[in-house]
C-alpha cells in the first residue's frame, strides 16, 4: 500500500474541489450551485463568509 500523502493544497477551495460549484438540495431539489465558500473561482478565500452567501443564495431560493 502507498504512503498517504498528508499534504494539502491550501489554495484550492477543498468544498468543491476547485471545481467552483457544489451540488445543493435546498428545497429537495437536488441541483449544482455556484460553490458560496469560493464564489465559483475554485480558490480558497479565507476571507470569504460562506455562511452569508448561503443565506444570499437561499434569500434568492424563495
């Protein structure tokens, strides 16, 4: 078995992958959304607040 490699890549947004969109099940409709802890650069931003752009985006939901 391969040693784990333990390190990680800080500047990738590790919630989507550096993908830059996560999939949501907000109003038991599964679908892919912009990802609120990147703002869909795929980079890590520790200065960004997740939690106020998921309520941003569940404001615009309903």
């Amino acid at each position: 078995m391969a040693a784990r490699d333990d390190t990680r890549d800080e500047t990738i947004c590790h919630p989507c992958r550096g993908g830059g969109t996560v999939t949501s099940g907000l109003d038991g409709e599964q679908r892919r959304i912009t990802c609120p802890w990147c703002g869909g650069s795929g980079v890590r931003d520790p200065e960004r607040d997740a939690q106020a752009a998921g309520e941003a985006l569940r404001a615009s939901a309903g």
